[in-house]
C-alpha cells in the first residue's frame, strides 16, 4: 500500500463502502429465496477476503518498513493509520447517531 496513512484509512473505508454496497444490492434480490449452505459459505468467504484486504491495507507498509529497521516510522505508520481510521469511523457513526445519514 502507501506510506501515507491518510491513503490506507480511506482505502479501508473504501473497501467496507464497496463490500456493503455489493452486500445490499445482493441481499435485495433474494428476499423471497431460501437460504442455502451457500449463504453461510459466502459469507465466512467473504470475512476472509476482509481480513486479509485489511491485513494488506493496514500492515503491509508498515511491516516492511520494520523489517527494514525503521522501528519507530514502523509504528508511527500503524498507529497513524489506525487513527485516521478511527477518525473516520467516528464520523460515520455521529453522522449515523444524529440522524443525518
């Protein structure tokens, strides 16, 4: 990914936008079918897909950077990133709370 935390927040954020946008399109067209072992699959498929998307956008960088023994950038990436994620969860969710979205 990037060395700019700013760029793996919004990716992520992005990437979460994307899989619900798909999940609700997809959901709305089998409200009258059954459920099958293939919902369960998907769906276990799809918590792995995220996890390792997110490992990718939140760790990739840093980790290489640590390996290159840049410990504190290392770890001044992760944690920014983390941040400016955070950041950008707290928005939704006030915006969520306050009735706005």
């Amino acid at each position: 990914m990037s060395k700019n935390p700013i760029i793996n927040a919004f990716s992520a954020s992005t990437y979460i936008i994307l899989v619900v946008t798909i999940t609700t399109f997809v959901s709305q067209t089998q409200k009258n079918k059954p459920d099958t072992i293939f919902a369960p699959i998907t769906f276990l498929s799809l918590l792995t897909l995220s996890v390792a998307v997110m490992a990718y956008l939140f760790f990739y960088q840093p980790l290489q950077i640590f390996i290159e023994g840049k410990k504190k950038t290392a770890v001044n990436l992760f944690v920014q990133t983390v941040g400016v994620f955070g950041t950008i969860t707290a928005v939704f969710l006030f915006l969520l709370f306050s009735g706005l979205i």
